[in-house]
C-alpha cells in the first residue's frame, strides 16, 4: 500500500516483523563446543580403558589365576594399539564436529526488540546449517524462565537464558523449550525477558536460577453455583428412574 505521487508509488518503510534488532552468542560459545566435545572423547577413552583394565583383570588374573607381572604384559601389548585406533575412529567425527562448530555459531540469531526499537511480543530464534529452523516463542505462553551457567560457561564469561512453554511443559521432553546460548549479557536479557512478560501476566511467577512452581489460584465460586449444580444432577436421576420404571 502507498500513494501514488507524479506516477510514482511511495510505500512506507516497512518493518522487519519477522526478526528486529538480531544479536548472536558471543565467538566464546565456539570455545566452549570444542572444550565439551574433546572432553567428551577423553572421558569415553577413560572409560574404554577402565573397563578394559576391569574385565582383562577378571578374565586373566582371577579366573586364569595368571601374575601380575603376566597381566602387565597383556596390558603393554595391547594398551598402545587400542589408545591408537581409539583416537583415529574418534578424529573421523571429531575433525569434521570442529570444523562445523564456528559455522553453526555464525547462523544463530536472536532477537527480542523490533527494528523500531520496542519490545517484540515474541522471542525469535534462528538456529541451522543446512535445516534452517525459525522460531518464535510468544511472552504470553512462556511459563518458565532461568539462566543457567555451568563450569565451562563460567570459565568462559557466558551463559544460557533457558525457556519453557504451557504447551511443551505438558510434553515428556526433557529439558527447555527454547535455549538461548552463549550470550555474555545472559542475566541483562533475561531480567529484560522478565520485565516483559510481566506486562503480559501480573503477578507472574517464574524462575531464576531456580525451579518454583507457578501457584494456580481456585476458580471464584458463583453464588448457588453449586446448589443449581446439585438440583441438575438430581433432575437427571429422576428422568433415568422414569424411564426405568416406564420399561
């Protein structure tokens, strides 16, 4: 839409309602992938090991009633090339997982103010290499939120503003709805996230840094409500013992 003016068509500047002001999570998120995923590998390989070691000592010392000295050969023998093809299998996911990652980082967006500068009714998310997945989170059915920051987030200086709504809460999905990661203003968003929803829901009972329940209050009673209620059900046993007694 727009006037016409000397046969040209003056349109008004057009909003970008689908997203607004975008902000990504901060580089330090890339970090953070790749401490996670290292340390993941290496406590797969303890684990391998220890078990390995476990079910060796069973087998050769206990029930073959071998030495010590014996078990230390198996073990000088075979740790070497285990350790070796362990890491060559692991190095063909985790090579290309490293390459991805700063990739992945550099597609997310978010976004809570529109591009006038005001608060969007919503929290969009963009997340996706090759699927690319656009969300929107409306304030009004948020019913939980909360700011989580664990050991490599606080050794990093970022954080994860978590959400969850009425209808994935009903859900047996395991965790939140919608996760903003790796951002450093993590508790500045969620506190204007906050300030937000409580223009949507007063009072309004959510989470920080910790579960709390959102109290339900009782349905207000209606004068003779429950009289009027009484005298139905009573009418429709009599109707039923007529018809019985009709038969």
């Amino acid at each position: 839409m727009g006037r016409e003016v000397d046969g040209i068509v003056i349109r008004p500047p057009m909003e970008n309602i689908s997203s607004g002001k975008v902000f990504r999570p901060s580089h330090r998120l890339i970090y953070k992938y790749y401490i996670t995923l290292t340390a993941g590998a290496t406590a797969l390989y303890v684990i391998i090991i220890l078990g390995w070691l476990g079910i060796g000592y069973t087998t050769v010392v206990l029930d073959e009633h071998l030495s010590m000295a014996q078990f230390n050969d198996v073990i000088n023998t075979f740790l070497l090339p285990i350790t070796f093809w362990f890491w060559v299998i692991m190095a063909a996911w985790l090579i290309p997982a490293m390459v991805i990652v700063p990739f992945y980082v550099r597609s997310i967006e978010y976004s809570v103010i529109s591009e006038s500068g005001d608060a969007m009714p919503e929290i969009y998310v963009k997340k996706g290499i090759i699927n690319i997945t656009r969300k929107h989170v409306p304030f009004r059915t948020i019913t939980n939120i909360s700011s989580r920051a664990g050991p490599f987030d606080r050794i990093l200086g970022i954080g994860n503003v978590e959400i969850e709504t009425a209808g994935y809460s009903g859900t047996s999905q395991v965790g939140p709805e919608e996760k903003l990661e790796g951002i450093a203003f993590y508790e500045e968003l969620r506190d204007f996230i906050l300030q937000e929803l409580r223009k949507f829901r007063t009072p309004y009972s959510v989470t920080t840094e910790s579960s709390a329940m959102v109290q339900e209050r009782p349905a207000p009673e209606i004068a003779d409500s429950r009289q009027d209620e009484i005298l139905s059900v009573l009418r429709e046993i009599r109707s039923i013992l007529r018809e019985m007694a009709s038969k």
